[in-house]
C-alpha cells in the first residue's frame, strides 16, 4: 500500500500558480464537509515509537534519579559520623553543607544548562548527524558526567567538601551536553515513527465514517511519551532518594548510570526498524535567511506601523520563490512556496514558545524549593526529598484517564479542545499550584516554633510544624495537571507546527525557555530563604496567573486556523540538492486549490 502522503509544488513561472498533489486513494482525504462533521481519531501508534519511549524512560530514570537527591547533597552539611552522607532517617541527608540559597542556585544552574544545551543538539542533529547519531553521541557524553558524579560522592570526596563541589560541577556541566542533545531529538524521534503524514477517512467497526488525523496521534504519542517519562522519574526518585538516605550519595549516582545503559543497547538493536531523518546541511541557514528577506522593509519607528507591516496579508506571499522573478531571486532560494509556509507555521510555534518562561517558573519550584519546604513539616519517617513523587504519581494516573475518558467525550461532544486552551488552563492550574504552596508557607511561618527563622535553626532544634507534610499534595498534584495540559502540547506544538527538515531545531527552541525560566528562577534566589518564602511562591502564583490571561489573549483567535495549519500542503524541497523534486510515482496525481479540495484531474 502506498503512504498517504501529499506531495505538493507550485509553479514558478508568472503566469498562473497550480498546486499538484499525490493521492493516495486507498486512504482518501476529508473534504471540507468531513472536516466539519466527522469525528477525528487517532491512529495506530506503531511499535518503534514504544522502544524510544523505552529509552526516554530510562534515560528520565537517570536523570531524575540523580537530580532527585541534588538538594540534600548540596543544602546539608554530612550527618555525624558518616563518610557516604546517609542519614540513616535518625539524621537528615546530606554532603556539602552549602545552605538553601546555594542548593536552589545550582539546582536552577543544572535546569538552565539542561535546556540551553538542546540548542547544540539540535544544530548537530539537522546540519551533520542526523537523529539518530547525535542521539547515540549525546548518550556518551551524558554517561561521562554521570560517571564524574559518581566520583564526587564517594567516601574519600565526600568528606572534603571543597573538592566534591569542584567534581561535582564538572560532573553537572558533561553531563548536562548529553542531556541536551538526547532532549532535542528523542522528541522528534518518536513522533516520526508514525508514517501517516495526512489525515484520511475509514469506517470503524460499527460502519461509521471518521477521520484518522496525524496531529490527534502525535497528541496521543506524546501522551503516552510523557507517561513514561513520569513512569522513569518516579522510580528513579524513589529509589534513589532510599538509596541516599539508607546507604549514601555514591549508590544514589551509580544505579541510575546503571539504568542509562540501556538506552544505546535499545537504540543499536532497533536501528535498522526506525524512520531516520538525514541531516539536512544549510536548512538552518536558508531559514534565518528567508526570515531576514520577510523582515526587510518592515521596520518602522512607529511600533503600530511595525505591527501593521508584519500582520499585512502579504508579508509572507511576497518572498515565496513563485512571487519574485527568476532574475531577482537570491541564490539561496531553492526551496519551494510549501516551504515558506512551514517556515511561517514554526515562527508561530516560536511565538507560542515566548510564554512558557513564566510557566515554567511554577514548576521550578518542585525541585528546589518545595523539597525544603517538605523538610520544615511533619514528616513522620518519609523522607523530605520523596514527597515531591507526588507531582509524577498523579500525572501517570491521569493520563490514561485523559485519553480513554476525556479527550474522547469532549470530541464526541464537538468540543475542540484546541493546543491554545489546553495551554491556558496549564497556566491557570501552575498559578493556582503556587497560591497552595503560599498558604501552606504561611501556615509554616505562623505554627512553626521557630517561626520565620525555621531553616537556620531547625539542624540544633525541632522547629517542623505541627501539620503533615501531605499537604503538599496540592501544589505538586496541580503542578502534574498542568503539565498534562501544557507541557505535553508543547512537545506536540512543536512537532506539528515545524518544518519537517527543522523538527529537532524547534524542539530545541522549546526546551530553551525552561532554560529561560530557569534564568528568571536566578532572580527569585533572593526571595529562596526564610523569611520571604512567602513572598517567593506569592510572586510566582501571580506571574503564571497573569502569563496565563496574557497567553490567552494573544492566541485565542490562533483556534480557528488549527486544522488548516496542520494539514498544509507539504514541500517537496530536498535539502541539499539545491532543487525541488516532485515524486508522483505510483499515485494518482491532482490539482487542489488551497482549502484542499479537488479542482482538475492533471
């Protein structure tokens, strides 16, 4: 059977513009009235994408596992007479004994390396290496740094503070290039392994018809993508953070790079079954360049002249390739008018992007901060650094109950739960998240009887509040409910809305803003000690809520062009040929206009 896949071209030449299109008439395309009327469905999600789901989970398992014990390591001094950092439960965890200030800093500097790196990944993966390499490379690195860690843990370092800390940054950066370049591109990686490019109609097993549609699956993958990712990071943080307190750090660093191990063993053995992405050489280049050739002109010293030439109708039709004479086109221009669109579709994606910093700055939160702020309660035996598995526990149950319940009924109700609202709401549930953890900081400051001064004296006294450290149930259960809603559309966003030859690139570009976010994080530093925690979890309540109106109020028009902007007609442009290819081979080939429908028979 032949693909589904449309592939389009226009004409170049100044007379009129047509748009060819290969059909796969064994899965017929929606018209516009099928678009309307009929349910869309997700389609198979092929066994390939499961094996790098596989290796997602044990790379999050790694990852997570060591990060989980990063504050206790850093934030508290070694427990009397231990040489590995195990507090036995008796005594509080810990190594270095750098303060909650020093712990949130390197905790948010790790976060911030984490997703500037990506950048580099992406750039190696679509100019020189392709996916699948610059995965395995990645790999490699990453399994140094961990390695280094494991170093600054042992007994001999651990008990020299000042040469642990210099092992262990070491440890933090190389391990952070790895982690970078693996993020990039497993994102893609899984999505891709879906081959079904169009949505088309079928009839389901009680004689309806209804429409498969590629982004309604690419939503369902990244569902189950992320519920491994959850699955790995609650086990690994489970076990690690018992691992720290019972035996020591050195065990807490050595059996997630165990478990890392995996990763290239699955990806060597399932090698030849994946869908592999070439590198694409001067794509990145072309781009900014195409762009740049958009942008000219534009600029104006008057902001609403500026806005008004960037929203003009035709601020993008006159640099297709169609549109300008052979004579006058650049050298560069090789690609096709298809291409200019996907381009326009990814800066939109970008644009979505901007916001997420201040969503983000809610859910940094979980991993510095609200872990201190476990240790200040009623912890009856359960160690503070395990409370934060809440936050991966709700998420893996709510999941499933989204797919198989929710998104489900809302469709069949004709209820177009589109990208946009899912990310709103993922705003408004972080903001509501944070205001949780502001009460229950209050009540910490007002029960405690230490007062606002509990973190300086709570190593020489009792100074825990009378209340149980499960109240955090709240932040951390609205914090993995929003990610339901808001980060898992963005790994969505970003695939769907790219460029197909710039997929790891605009993925990059959406992990940069939990960098950027990590970035701001650095400025609430100040607001990260006793006795304004307060005012820190207030202030980001307020920022994610106000992100989240701006948000909404930005791209809540975007809605209505969902359907057209996933389903654009395709570029048939070969990177590196410097040519565009047409391959009509085996299919039946037609003219549409730009809605899609059929016009003529070539």
């Amino acid at each position: 059977m032949a693909e589904p896949v449309l592939a389009v071209s226009d004409s170049h030449s100044d007379g009129e513009k047509s748009t060819t299109v290969v059909v796969d008439t064994d899965k017929p395309y929606p018209t516009e009235e099928e678009f309307a009327t009929l349910p869309k469905v997700p389609g198979h999600i092929p066994w390939t994408s499961w094996t790098v789901a596989l290796v997602e989970f044990a790379e999050r398992f790694s990852y997570y596992g060591t990060t989980a014990v990063f504050v206790n390591f850093i934030q508290r001094p070694l427990p009397d007479g231990s040489s590995t950092g195990a507090g036995k439960i008796i005594q509080k965890s810990g190594a270095l004994g750098m303060g909650q200030r020093a712990s949130t800093g390197l905790v948010m500097f790790n976060s911030f390396w984490s997703y500037v790196t990506p950048l580099a990944g992406a750039y190696f993966a679509d100019q020189f290496f392709g996916r699948y390499l610059t995965i395995q490379y990645s790999i490699c690195f990453a399994l140094v740094g961990h390695c280094i860690l494991i170093i600054s843990a042992i007994p001999p370092v651990i008990v020299n503070p000042n040469a642990a800390i210099g092992v262990f940054a070491v440890g933090l950066i190389i391990m952070g290039l790895g982690t970078g370049g693996f993020k990039s591109n497993i994102s893609p990686l899984i999505a891709e392994q879906y081959k079904d490019e169009r949505p088309y109609v079928r009839v389901n097993k009680n004689g309806k018809k209804e429409i498969v549609d590629p982004a309604v699956t690419t939503a369902r993958i990244y569902l189950y993508f992320y519920l491994l990712i959850n699955i790995g990071s609650l086990t690994g943080s489970l076990a690690m953070v018992y691992a720290e307190h019972y035996v020591g750090f050195w065990l807490s660093y050595l059996l997630p790079t165990m478990i890392f191990c995996i990763c290239p063993i699955v990806l060597f053995i399932c090698k030849k079954y994946y869908v592999h992405s070439p590198p694409t050489g001067s794509v990145m280049g072309k781009a900014a360049k195409l762009i740049g050739l958009a942008f000219r002109g534009k600029w104006s010293i008057n902001p609403r002249t500026t806005i008004k030439n960037f929203k003009h109708p035709d601020f993008w039709e006159r640099v297709k390739p169609s549109n300008i004479a052979a004579a006058d086109r650049p050298v560069w221009m090789t690609f096709d008018d298809a291409w200019v669109d996907e381009v326009r579709r990814g800066l939109l994606a970008c644009k979505v992007f901007l916001w997420y910093p201040l969503y983000w700055l809610a859910y940094n939160q979980m991993t510095g901060n609200l872990v201190s702020q476990a240790n200040t309660m009623a912890l009856n035996g359960v160690p503070n650094d395990i409370i934060n598995n809440l936050n991966p526990i709700f998420i893996i149950i709510v999941i499933p109950i989204m797919d198989f319940l929710v998104y489900p009924g809302l469709r069949k109700a004709g209820i177009n739960f589109t990208p946009i609202k899912k990310i709103s709401f993922g705003f408004f549930l972080s903001s509501l998240a944070m205001v949780s953890a502001t009460v229950t900081q209050y009540y910490i400051y007002k029960l405690s009887p230490c007062g606002s001064n509990i973190n300086a004296r709570m190593d020489t006294e009792d100074c825990s509040a009378p209340f149980t450290v499960w109240v955090q149930v709240f932040p951390y259960g609205l914090v993995g409910l929003s990610e339901v809603m808001a980060s898992i559309t963005k790994l969505e966003y970003a695939y769907t809305k790219a460029p197909k030859n710039m997929r790891s690139t605009v993925q990059a570009l959406a992990l940069l803003t939990s960098a950027l976010s990590s970035a701001l994080s650095q400025a609430l530093v100040g607001l990260s000690e006793d006795p304004l925690l307060v005012w820190n979890y207030g202030s980001v309540a307020v920022i994610a809520l106000f992100g989240g109106i701006g948000f909404w109020l930005t791209f809540r028009r975007a809605d209505r062009d969902e359907d057209r902007l996933n389903n654009l007609q395709e570029s048939n442009w070969a990177p590196g040929t410097d040519s565009d290819v047409e391959s009509r081979e085996g299919a039946q080939v037609q003219t549409v206009d730009v809605k899609g429908g059929e016009k003529s028979a070539m």
